[in-house]
C-alpha cells in the first residue's frame, strides 16, 4: 500500500493544502454562503483554483453548485 502511494505521488501532481489555499478559501467564504459541512466543498473548490485546475468531476454535482461560476461541474455518471 505504501508503495502504491509512492507510485501515485511520481505519476501526478499532488494539489496540497497551504496558506494559498486557505487564503483562497477564506475569499470564497465572503463570495459564496457557506456554512457547516460546505467548508470542505469549499476547500476543494480553493485548492482547484490555486492549482489552476479548472474542472471537477463528482458525483455530488447539487454540493458544487454554488462554485459554478468559478470551477466546471461535471457529473460523474455511472455507465448504463
């Protein structure tokens, strides 16, 4: 499992969370009614626009909404 990590970790870029994306996060908190568990939809939201990552695919696409006009939803959609 570990290695696993360590594979994942050299194939792609890992997006941290830092004092960049809390600052984001806190802009996003004055921008878009936020409250309790949304925070963390939130902080994803920050760390995608401080890693220029422009897109999101979720299942979750109604918890996203409010971030439409900064990042694209898009749903994730089990094949038929």
């Amino acid at each position: 499992m570990i290695q696993d990590v360590r594979d994942f970790m050299e194939r792609f870029q890992v997006a941290e969370d830092g004092g960049r994306v809390t600052v984001k996060l806190l802009s996003l908190m004055n921008e878009v009614p936020i409250g309790g568990k949304q925070v963390h939809d939130a902080n994803i939201v920050a760390t995608m626009l401080v890693y220029g990552i422009p897109r999101l695919l979720t299942h979750n696409v109604d918890d996203f909404k409010r971030f439409a006009h900064h990042v694209e939803i898009i749903p994730l959609v089990h094949p038929q």
